[in-house]
C-alpha cells in the first residue's frame, strides 16, 4: 500500500495540475447556487410571508417544499459536470496509484442481487443505488466494492410513503477461496451490549438468522453476534486469528461493519453516514487534505484483503 509521502509526492506531480482545471468548475457550480440561492429564497420568504397574513396557513408547507426542490435541482445540474470531471480526474487515479490492477467506475456499483446474497440484512430492498464502483485483483484476491443506499418504504393509513435506510455505506465482496455448505452472518452485537445476558438469550430466539453460534472468544463476541447453519463450520471459518483481525478492523475503522460467508465470498459491509467520495463546492479542492481523507477511504476498502489476511490460501475450493 503507498505510504503517505508517496500520495503527497503524487498530489504535487499528478493530481494538483488536474484539480487546478477542476477548481474552475468547482467556482462555476458554486457561483451558480448561490446566485440561484440568492433569488429563490428571498422569493420564497415573501411569498410565504403573504400566505401567513392571508390566514391561508395550508399553503406554507408547499411553498417551502417547493423551493427546496427547486434549489435541489439546481444543485444537481450546476455540480453535475464538476463532480463527473473530479472523480474521472482525481478519484480514479488515486485507485490506480493504490494498485495498478484495480479498475474504477463512476456510476456503476455492486448489484442488488450480491447485496440480497450476501443476507446480511433481511430487510425487503425497495430503492437500491449506488456509485463509485471499484473491481480488481490484490495479490490472488478477487475483489469489488462500491458505495451502496439500501430502502424500504412504508404507508401509513392515508397511503403516505416513508423510506428508510436499511443500509448506507461501502459495501464489499471478496474471494474466500472456499465453498461454504452453509452461510455464517457476523452481526453488530447491539443487544448483548445493552441488555447484557438478557440480550443473549434474544439473540438465541433469532431463529430466522439460524443458529446463535458461541465462540470461544470473549472480546470478539462482546462486539458482535454469529449466527450460521452449520456451528462447526461457523467456529472453522471464524479461527482465532480471523476473528483478532476483524475486531482490529472494527476498532480502526471506528465504524459499524457487518460481515458474512456464503458461497465463497466474504461480504462486508462498513457504514457511512457521508457519500465518501463526493468533492466540496463550498470549499477549495486546491488542498491536499480532501485528498488524503479520499486516499484513507479508499485505502481503507482495498486494505480488507490484507487486513483481514485473505491472500493467504487456508482453503482450496471444491
């Protein structure tokens, strides 16, 4: 993995020519929204403040979407061409610098159907999308991740529609090298965390996750819940020396990861409450900062397989 000289060594050779070009846009985009800004809400204020002194109170809801969805889409087709250039210009060459054998792009990301394989969550996917899609080959690990926003949408009695995040983050695949029989699911252990022996007994009457599967590892099952078809396999795959590294991650990370084995991959999920790789409009991009956090984001998929040891053959598939 290159070291953080080598990125401010690139920065200063590759990337600062390339975001000098893009900086014109981000100015243009920025521009364009506050001036768009400038006039939309003032207007807005005065209408809804007619509305007020005309007793027709039902009104001020609508204005106040409307304006915003306005704004929102100017946003959207002022920032457009600056984002497409920033992440064709920048966030793809930084994967490259990462590793030569990794390909990046834009608009694509992992498919709705590896995400439902992967049973992590058992939540019904009604909107599912995503971008920045990276796939390529560490060492002898296949790999593909992408970022990932998963819904489900509810309606109340009236038939009023709700979405609700199921999961937003980095979503990740890997090449076990092994065909499991069955599929063992790593979970955040929220309830144990929170209700102690009474959140153990909960976990075990999870029967649609299968079996509750205890481990012999206390600081790991103080973090997370497993569950699997099969206990034995579940303890074979989860060895001392894997659930170490995951815990590690988790505690590197800082961020909430759920992991599982099915088939023969190794499905990770870390979330992320921000897009990780969308650039600034209200601040320069002239900086190497934003472009180190990028380069941590990145580094931070890419570094599973090594992390995480998957280069090393255990197993051999069937």
């Amino acid at each position: 993995m290159p070291t953080l000289d080598e990125l401010k060594n690139f920065y200063d050779i590759e990337l600062y020519p390339e975001l000098s070009m893009i900086e014109e846009l981000r100015i243009k985009a920025r521009n364009k929204i506050l001036i768009s800004a400038a006039i939309i809400v003032p207007v807005a204020l005065l209408v809804l403040v007619y509305i007020a002194k005309n007793g027709k109170g039902n009104g001020l809801f609508f204005v106040g979407i409307i304006a915003f969805f306005i704004l929102a889409g100017i946003y959207h087709f002022a920032t457009k061409e600056y984002i497409q250039n920033f992440k064709t210009g920048i966030i793809e060459k930084l994967v490259k610098f990462i590793d030569q054998n990794l390909a990046y792009s834009r608009a694509n990301h992992i498919h709705q159907s590896d995400f439902s394989a992967s049973k992590i969550f058992n939540q019904r996917v009604d909107r599912f999308n995503g971008d920045d899609y990276v796939k390529g080959k560490i060492g002898q690990t296949n790999l593909e991740f992408s970022e990932i926003h998963a819904k489900y949408i509810t309606r109340d009695s009236k038939g009023r529609t709700r979405e609700h995040t199921i999961f937003k983050g980095l979503f990740f695949i890997a090449d076990f090298n092994k065909k499991f029989n069955g599929k063992t699911i790593v979970l955040p252990d929220t309830a144990e965390r929170i209700f102690g022996q009474l959140g153990s007994m909960l976990q075990s009457m999870n029967k649609f996750r299968g079996q509750l599967v205890k481990l012999e590892d206390p600081e790991f099952e103080r973090i997370f819940a497993v569950y699997g078809d099969d206990q034995i396999e579940a303890r074979y795959i989860l060895s001392t020396s894997l659930m170490k590294r995951i815990s590690d991650f988790k505690k590197n990370t800082k961020r909430t990861i759920y992991l599982s084995f099915v088939g023969s991959k190794i499905n990770i999920a870390v979330s992320c409450l921000k897009d990780l790789f969308e650039p600034r409009v209200f601040r320069t991009m002239l900086d190497f900062t934003p472009i180190k956090e990028y380069f941590e984001d990145l580094t931070m998929a890419v570094s599973i397989v090594e992390d995480l040891n998957l280069n090393t053959r255990i197993w051999t598939k069937e």
